[in-house]
C-alpha cells in the first residue's frame, strides 16, 4: 500500500491553554475525499492550519508527503475560509488566481506564459471564464469562492484543502461548488472541512466528524442522525440536496 | 508663468525633488495603502527624526544619519509586531516617541542653534542641494529595482499573508524588506514634506489612484502621477502666496482626498436616486 498524503498521529493542540485538538489520529490516502464536519470551535480549521504548517502540534506528528507540514506548498492547493484580504484591492479574477502559481516559481522569477495558460485553465475549470477581468470587489460570494478554488487549482496541487467552501453563499451557489467538487476528485485528493452535514455525504468519500477529538467514518455514509445531533449538542436536521446539473462545469 | 519660476535653481531644484520624490512615493505608498500599514509607515518616520538628530551630532550629512536609523527602525517594528508578543500599536509607538527623544537628545547635546532642523521635520523643498537630488534618485532607482525583482511576491503578501506563506514564501522576511522600502522613501520624501508630513503624501496619492486602479501596477503609476501633481500645484501656491512649501503640498492633497471621496459621495447618491 502506498504511503498516505496525509498522516497524523495522536495530535494534540494547545492555544491560549485550550486544547483544540486531542490524540486526533488521521490518514489520509491518494484518491480520497475526506469530508470533516463539526461545530465551530471543534477544531477543523485548526486541523487544516496544522496540515499547512501554520500551527505546530503540542503533541503528536503530521506528515504531509511524507515530509513536515510546508515542506511542499507546491502539492498542496488551500482554499481558506476566513477572507483575510481586502474586497477592495485592485485586483481581477485573472491575477488572483495567477497568485497560485507563486508556490511553483523562484524568487524573483516572474510569471511566464505557461503561468498564465495554467491560470487560465483554472478559471475555465471554476466557469469562470467570463468573469476573469472583473475586479474580485464586483464578484458574488459564490463567485469569489470558486475564483479561490481557481487560485488552489493554479498550482497544479496533487492535495486540495478546503475550509468552509460554501459558508456564507446562497444555495444554488452552493450545488455548484459541489459539483465543481465533484468534478475535481477524479483527478485530485481533497480533504474538505464543512458545515453541510446532510449535503457532504453524497459527494465524499468518507467522513470525519471533528469536536476536539476526532470520530472517523470508514464510508461515504453520512454519520446518522443521532450521532450528528450528539457532536453538535443539538437536534441536526439533515438538508434535502437537490441534484443539479450546473451549467458552470460544460466545457465544449 | 512656469518658465518665470524655472528661472530659479532653487526652483528647478524644488519641481526634481518633488517629481524624484514622488516616483517613490506612489510606488511605496500604493503598498502601504493596500496593505494598510500607514500607522507603521508613520512611526517608522518619526523614528527617523532619532537618525537626524544623531547625524547632526556627529556633524555629518543628516541624510546620511537618517537612513541606517530609519531601517533600523523599520527592522525592529516590524520585528516587535510579527515576532515578540507586543500589540503592533505599541510597539509602533514606542519607537515613535524613543526615536523623536533620541533625536531631541542629541541635538541638545550639540552646541548651538540647530537651523535647518525644522525644514527636516516639516519639510523644505526650495533649499534641497544637488547632494540630495542625487541621493534621491539613488533611492528611486533602487526602490524600482527591488519592487520590480520581488512584484509577485510583493503582491502576494499585500493581498493575502497567509496564504502567501502557505504558498511557501518566506514572509516575514519579505514583509520586513517592505518596511525597510518605506524607510528609504521616508527618506527621501524628508526633503518634501517633512517628516511629519510623510504619511500624508505617502497615502494620499495611492489611496486616491485606488478608487480608479483595476491592477497594483496600474494604481502605481496614477499614484505617481497623482503625487507629482499635488506637489506642483503646492509648490505653486507656496510661490505665489509665500507659504511653507511643504504643508503647502499636504493641504493641497488632503484637499484632493477630501473632494474626491465627496465627489464619489454625491454620484453614488444621485445614482441611486
């Protein structure tokens, strides 16, 4: 059996003396589609941040490609939830999702013309060819969300990571950014972390509901019910999913 | 009009420095913008007045005092910020007022009526000697230089840090080679507006030619432009009504800030009525 992409071992993480992940034990393997869901404060971002190599474990190991977390931004596509830029920076879809390629470049080196027909594919990839010289202040949410997934996409990354790709954005938008999903776990490894308990399990893999310590479901089946409702100490209804065939993914 | 005023060096002197100046300015100050660093870009200014203060006590060139204090300074704020647990406001501030004391210091331990001090802190365009011209455009061409090396990362860390740094840059030493480019246009705005004053010009224009720049580069050369114009028409007025040049230069762009969001202001109104 080959070496999985992503392997944790009784991580634990401490901040500001909270612990925010306990003993998680995780693996991760060419091909999969790991949805982790859980509530907020339970740790999923976290994780991904530890698999990045923003935060260092307290306890525990992460490899990543076999190697420490950030040893290959190159293999790695993210797609952050929390938009830490400006709406307002002057800057078009085209060259947002240039910024992908960057983990592939030298210093100093600048983009070239292979950068560029890779940028473009990606933003073909995301439907998004029509919006390419718009400005991300004049984008949807669900546009901006795919023009992020464009940007992880740029880089050729054999690993995408995704935190909340549909928070915040309207239903609809939502079915396409799963089918876009859909689309790209032909050819990729994803590891998706997600509010959409009901919509996830028609598209992963598997599962892995996250609160601080980590529950791992071997299937694609959705975690019931009742256990949804025990991590999110509240009644869980599951959401009725609409199949759609979105425009935004037919290439001729 | 303009061939009157050129007829003096001490004019011709004045319009180079401004338009010198101004290449950095818009240039740096389009970073500063977008990343929203003015705060830093100020203290790391006034930090500067510590290097003034040093060079005249040491009775050299205080341009030469100035830049190895102002990118000390830019060094250790940024340092303090990103990597030391002290809230960037107060370490920002700090240096802010150590750097003026310094400056304070050492020019009461100096003998003597200290002149042209004020033309440093306030800005005296139309007694720049040939020396600083030179200098500045030293400055400016090696500002160019590095930005044009380092763009993709530049833009990279401006829009999104994190990210950049997922991406596998080294950010924090990219992000302290930003500050120290500030510095160096600190500098070399000095002469201009004046230490007190370098904010100003240094947001002013970029935050201007923001509103009307779909790209980074774009929003460069209009803040270039932008700065230059701001400069020439206060040093007009300066002329014409003998005024201090470089508060001049300020009231005219803080007049051109005030009229343009104004501007925008009542458009967006009309058109939504």
């Amino acid at each position: 059996m080959k070496d999985p992409i992503i392997q944790c071992d009784q991580l634990s993480l401490l901040l500001g003396g909270m612990k925010v992940l306990d003993k998680v034990t995780l693996s991760v393997h060419d091909g999969d589609f790991l949805g982790i869901i859980g509530p907020n404060g339970g740790g999923k971002t976290t994780l991904l941040r530890v698999i990045l190599g923003l935060e260092a474990p307290s306890a525990g190991s992460v490899r990543v490609f076999g190697g420490a977390p950030g040893s290959f931004p190159a293999r790695i596509g993210y797609v952050p939830q929390r938009l830490f830029f400006d709406r307002d920076f002057p800057i078009s879809i085209r060259e947002l999702v240039l910024m992908g390629r960057i983990s592939n470049k030298k210093l100093f080196q600048h983009y070239n013309k292979r950068d560029r027909e890779k940028a473009d594919e990606a933003i073909c990839t995301a439907g998004l060819e029509r919006l390419a010289e718009r400005r991300i202040g004049d984008l949807s949410g669900g546009e901006l969300q795919r023009a992020l997934i464009a940007r992880a996409l740029a880089g050729d990354p054999e690993l995408l990571l995704l935190d909340e790709p549909t928070a915040s954005i309207d239903p609809q938008m939502k079915t396409t950014i799963y089918d876009l999903m859909e689309h790209l776990k032909e050819k990729l490894t994803i590891v998706l972390v997600t509010h959409d308990t009901g919509t996830i399990s028609r598209y992963v893999t598997r599962t892995a509901s996250l609160n601080v310590t980590l529950e791992l479901y071997e299937s694609a089946l959705s975690p019931n019910r009742e256990s949804l409702s025990a991590l999110y100490h509240y009644p869980v209804n599951p959401v009725v999913h609409h199949s759609q065939v979105s425009r935004t993914l037919d290439h001729p | 009009m303009l061939h009157e005023i050129l007829a003096y060096e001490f004019m011709r002197n004045a319009l180079l420095a401004a338009l010198l100046s101004s290449v950095a300015c818009g240039i740096i100050g389009t970073y500063v913008v977008v990343k929203k660093i003015g705060f830093i870009s100020g203290g790391i200014a006034h930090t500067a007045f510590g290097g003034i203060g040093l060079g005249y006590y040491l009775g050299i060139n205080p341009l030469l005092g100035v830049i190895p204090f102002s990118l000390f300074a830019a060094v250790a704020i940024g340092l303090m910020s990103k990597k030391a647990k002290v809230a960037e406001d107060s370490a920002i501030g700090t240096f802010w007022a150590v750097g003026m004391a310094v400056g304070v210091i050492c020019i009461g331990l100096k003998p003597g009526y200290a002149p042209d001090l004020f033309s440093y802190l306030f800005g005296n365009i139309l007694t720049v000697p040939t020396f600083d011209l030179w200098m500045i455009l030293l400055l400016d061409l090696f500002i160019i230089g590095v930005v044009w090396l380092l763009n993709k990362e530049f833009l990279a860390i401006s829009f999104d840090e994190e990210y950049a740094r997922v991406s596998g840059l080294k950010t924090t030493a990219l992000y302290l080679l930003m500050l120290c480019l500030i510095a160096l246009t600190v500098v070399v705005m000095m002469r201009v507006v004046g230490i007190v004053m370098v904010i100003a010009l240094l947001t002013i224009p970029a935050a201007i030619a923001r509103m009307f720049s779909r790209t980074l580069p774009g929003m460069m050369v209009l803040a270039i432009a932008l700065s230059s114009l701001f400069s020439i028409i206060g040093l007009w007025f300066s002329y014409q009504w003998d005024l201090a040049s470089g508060a001049t230069i300020i009231v005219v762009s803080g007049s051109a800030f005030f009229l343009v969001h104004a501007w925008r202001q009542l458009t967006a109104v009309l058109k939504a009525q």
